[in-house]
C-alpha cells in the first residue's frame, strides 16, 4: 500500500466532505436519533459509495493517459469551484432537509434512515469524483477505497456523535475555501504534468 497516496486520499476526502451536505445531514439526524445508528447506517452507505467510485476509476484508468489527464483535471477544476464559489449556506439548507423527518423507532430503523439518506444524498458527490481520479491517476484501487471510505466514515462519525459542536468551532466557510485551495493545487498539478 502507498502511504503517501492513502494520506493524500485521506486527507483530501476528510476535507472535502466536512462541508458537504451530507454532513450536514448526519448533524441533523444525529442530533434527533441515536448517534451510533445514524453513524453505522451513514459509514455503511459511504463504503457502498466508495466502491462504486473506485470501480469507475478503474474503468477511467484504462482510457489513454492523456485522456485521463485531462478529464482529471477538468473534475478538480470543477470540485475547486463548487467549494470555492457555491454558498455554504446552500449545502447546509439541503443537508437540514435531508436529514430532516421521523427518525425515531428501531436501532435498526434509524440506522436504516440513515443509510437511505447518505446513499441518495451522495450519487455523483464532490468525494465520489475525487476517488475516481484518485484511482484514474494513481492505478491504486484498494488504497484509494480504504483511505477514502475512512476519511468518510471518520466524518460521518464526527456528524454523527459531534456535528452541532465540531461547525461551532470550524465555520463550514474556512472548511470549503481550504478544501477547494487543496482541489485549486491538485488541478495544477495536473495541468503541469500535461504540459511538461
């Protein structure tokens, strides 16, 4: 395993994620259900959503370098700008009205709850994309999968168990502008490997 590329992988993805939506909705269902349901069905929906990230990334590493290059670039660029330039106040209204709604009843009803709603909420998220590149640029499928499905988990307990606390500390504003600088910089990085 390259360690270099699993904490790359997780601290880009740990990053990413914090401000997203789906954060925010394990906040709001962690806060009205039992915490370690809603962390339990939100990390099993994330390893659903890594394998499928990292399943397509396999399949983009067979097209030409270049190819791969580009369209890598282009995904970064993109993530860069969603975190940059899309209020914050937008990602927290949609992830209060996904995690919204009855989550009382059953351990396994509100782990249930909030595995549906992960599952959902992260089809063709910003950390779905950046596994796939991940995987894409460095051929390193099951590294990519382990440090960005615990990257998620890790967020989705910090949701879960702590969330209202954690965003009273770090403004989900410095969290965004840091994820879509580290997104700006990889970009670059691409776009110079194109270039030499």
């Amino acid at each position: 395993m390259n360690l270099g590329l699993f904490f790359t992988v997780f601290g880009v993805m740990f990053v990413a994620e914090l401000p997203d939506k789906t954060m925010i909705a394990t906040v709001v269902m962690g806060s009205r259900a039992r915490a370690s349901a809603v962390w339990i069905g939100a990390s099993c929906a994330f390893l659903v959503h890594m394998a499928l990230a990292s399943l397509a990334g396999h399949f983009l590493s067979l097209l030409p370098q270049h190819a791969v290059e580009a369209v890598v670039t282009v995904l970064f660029l993109a993530g860069a700008a969603f975190l940059l330039f899309v209020p914050e106040k937008e990602q927290e209204e949609k992830g209060e009205a996904e995690g919204q709604g009855e989550h009382q009843g059953t351990y396994l009803k509100m782990a249930a709850t909030a595995f549906g709603v992960i599952l959902i909420g992260e089809f063709g998220d910003l950390t779905q994309i950046l596994a796939a590149n991940f995987v894409a640029r460095s051929h390193e499928v099951l590294t990519v999968f382990v440090a960005g499905s615990l990257a998620l988990i890790s967020v989705a307990a910090l949701g879960a168990f702590g969330g209202r606390a954690l965003l009273k500390v770090l403004p989900v504003a410095k969290i965004r502008r840091a994820g879509g600088i580290i997104l700006l910089f990889f970009a670059a990085y691409e776009i110079y490997s194109i270039a030499k």
